[in-house]
C-alpha cells in the first residue's frame, strides 16, 4: 500500500535538498516480569552475555544493564512491559537514531513512547547505547568509538537474555529513525527468521552509493569522529555493499515491510511552539532538517523502486510534507503499529 507517488516525491525532495543547500534499585528475584515479579539478574545467553542490573522506574518500565561479551562492556536498556503481563507477550526493538539514546535526542524524550505503550500487549526494548555505530559490527575497533559488535550483540546476544527475563513469546519487531532506519533493515538481514516486521522511518539504505556514503560520512565521521573504514572497511569496497540493504533487498522477502519518508518541505511541526519559541532551532529544522529528509527520501524512492522491481510488498508513508524531526517519527510510530504488530501477535 502506498500513500504517495514516488516520481513526485524524489522531485519534491530533489528541490527540498536544494533549498536546504541554499538556505535504584537492583532487583533480585527468580521469575520473568509479571505483575509482580521482576527479572532475575545472572540470566546468560550462549557465549557470556547476562543481565547483570535491573531497576524499577515505573508500573510498566524497567532500566536494564545487559553485558555483552563481544564489546566486553555493559549495555543499558530501558523497557517498557504489557499491559497484561498474564501471558507471555512479543518484542518490539525500537532503535534510537545517529546519538544512541545517549544525548536527548531519544525515543523517551521527544516522543510520547511511554503513553502510546501503556496500552499495548507488546515489550518495547530500546538501547541506550551505541552513539555513531550503525548499530552494526565494525570491522575494527575505533579509536573513538571504541569496539562496536551491535549486530553480534541485538542478533545474537541480548534477544535470548530478553525472552527468558521477560517471558515472552519470542515473536519481535524491530523499528528505527535515521541512521537506524538503515540499521535495521540491516540486522533483519542478517539475522533471517529474527524478527517478523520491520519500521524504517526515514533512512537512508544506499549505503554503497555516493549519497548513502556521504550522509554515512557525516554521521559518523563529522558527528562522531569516527572512522568510517573501521566501520565497513574502505569506502567502496564489499563491506560497504554487503550492509546496503538495497542490493541485499532479497533477504528482505518473507518479512512485512513498513518504510516511511517525507519530502523535506515544512509542515505541520514547523512552528515556534514547537521549537520552544527558539528561532534558531527552528530554523536549524526547516533548513538542516528539511535537507536531510530531503536526501533521505531519494535513498527511500530507490529502496521503494528495488522492493516494487524485486515484488517484495511492503507499506509505505509518503506524506507531502515534514522534516527529519521527532513530531514526524511519533506520527509514523502510531501509524506503523498496526502493521508491526500483526505478524507478531500484540
């Protein structure tokens, strides 16, 4: 199903891109989360990764501390529990953008994350970690951004420590902003059979072409300071187009697809009231944020071209206009959901 004409899109984000150029407590206990019983802490998944901390910030909400044995380091996690707890429910992997949920730039904080889950039969699992990484495994460690094994660590690791902690059904989602709209269709990828649906709000998945490599650049190299070629290895060579999920695009069949876009033009959340009265951050979201949707959106009309050529369904969201800003990933959020939730049950 698609709610927008991607000929018109790519126009209207070619001339957006232009624009924008011009312009606690550690709980000790022995059962999975019920109602009223919190995870047991010691619980390990194959190869030494364990749940090592869990704390109690709400009704529905935990702050979890896993070890992950391929970074050698400690990885903080919030989640949010079901509703109904009686019965053992599916995941959802929801994945902060470029700063990890490590800056205030997160789900949690800009979003109305909490409230919308209160409601849902579903766990909500999101990192708190993992600034700049791609959510990916490096090729080498960054003298930066230190040693990044996120795929080894989301794929492998920390899924068996989070069905058996929470008791669930072992059905995931997985959804991401951004960079992660890349990450995970990524991860879907090379993790076959993980998950069942997958969110990609306003990525980027070109990631061996000229434009995928740049915006990678800039993320990664001028945000982050990192080195891109510890990421993938050089620019243009096969690390780079075995993590392009345009040309790996195959391995997406089998999975439902939600990819979401705007153009770039102002919408409904350019407003002062918006941006706290701030001129500045208004403007640094029109311009700045205008532009990045912009060039987002060519990468999304190239993914929506492959998946259509490949006759791999999927649902998109195109709307006419909106930046690369939080407003619009809540919308799409609230919008995707019945479409995640399907094939997992919740």
């Amino acid at each position: 199903m698609s709610t927008g004409k991607p000929l018109r899109f790519v126009r209207i984000a070619l001339a957006a891109t232009v624009s924008s150029v011009l312009a606690a407590t550690t709980l000790l206990v022995s059962s999975p989360a019920t109602a009223d019983a919190l995870p047991q802490i010691g619980i390990e998944s194959p190869g030494g990764s364990k749940l090592v901390a869990v704390t109690e910030t709400g009704s529905q909400k935990l702050d979890l501390l896993v070890y992950s044995a391929s970074m050698n380091k400690n990885i903080p996690l919030s989640v949010l529990l079901p509703k109904d707890r009686s019965a053992p429910r599916p995941t959802l992997y929801l994945l902060n953008g470029a700063g990890g949920g490590e800056d205030a730039a997160n789900w949690e904080a800009r979003t109305d994350v909490d409230g919308f889950f209160a409601t849902k039969n579903v766990n909500v699992v999101t990192p708190n970690s993992g600034a700049f990484s791609y959510y990916t495994d490096w090729q080498k460690d960054d003298p930066e951004l230190g040693r990044n094994k996120w795929s080894t660590f989301l794929g492998n690791e920390l899924p068996p420590i989070i069905n058996q902690a929470l008791g669930t059904s072992g059905l995931n989602s997985i959804a991401g902003i951004s960079s992660s709209a890349t990450s995970v269709l990524n991860l879907a990828i090379e993790h076959p059979g993980l998950y069942k649906s997958v969110g990609s709000y306003s990525g980027c998945a070109s990631t061996s072409s000229k434009l995928g490599q740049f915006y990678i650049q800039i993320t990664v190299g001028a945000r982050g300071r990192g080195d891109v070629e510890n990421m993938w290895g050089p620019v243009n060579g096969p690390g780079w187009a075995a993590n392009d999920p345009i040309i790996n695009a195959e391995k997406l069949r089998g999975l439902t697809l939600y990819i979401s876009n705007a153009t770039g033009l102002p919408g409904q959340y350019e407003t002062l009231d918006r941006a706290d009265g701030d001129v500045a951050q208004l403007a640094d979201q029109v311009i700045l944020g205008g532009g990045i949707e912009a060039a987002t959106g060519i990468c999304t009309a190239l993914l929506y071209d492959r998946l259509n050529t490949l006759k791999i369904p999927a649902t998109y969201d195109f709307p006419p206009a909106g930046t690369h800003s939080w407003g619009y990933w809540e919308d799409q959020l609230h919008k995707s959901w019945p479409t995640l939730a399907a094939p997992i049950g919740a």
